[in-house]
C-alpha cells in the first residue's frame, strides 16, 4: 500500500501504535465495530466460543493492512 502511514513501531516490545488521527480513528472504529458485534452476539445467545473466535478472526484480518501502513518494519525492540 502507498500514501502516508498511520502507525509507527512501538518504542517497546511487538507491534505498532497510531501515529496520527488516521491510524486512532482506525482503531476507534475497529473496537466499535468488536464492541457492537459481540453484544449482538450475546445478546442472540451465541456461544462465548464463537464470539472469542469471530473477535480473533476480525483482529487477524486487520493486522495485514496495519503492518502495511506502518512505517518501519515490526520486530521485537528491548530499548
């Protein structure tokens, strides 16, 4: 993907964090869009099992395209 990034590397540990307004709002609509699905889940009585397996798909889809608008690349970083 090109343009310009929305995460940074941590400064510790794995992964990366928002950079700038467009990686937050990234993330505010992605807790969103988890927090909405599972309620409406539970609330259909679907099995904790199956909200826990939707979530965990959701975030593995996601990390593609985070990994892709991050600049730098993602590695363990101790200091």
């Amino acid at each position: 993907m090109t343009g310009d990034k929305w995460f940074r590397p941590k400064r510790f540990g794995y992964g990366a964090t928002p950079d700038n307004w467009k990686g937050w709002a990234f993330m505010v609509v992605y807790i969103a869009i988890v927090v909405v699905l599972s309620l409406m889940l539970i609330h259909e009585g679907a099995a904790a099992w199956l909200v826990v397996l939707i979530v965990a798909g959701l975030t593995g889809a996601i990390i593609p395209l985070i990994k892709a608008k991050t600049d730098g690349e993602w590695r363990w970083r101790w200091h």
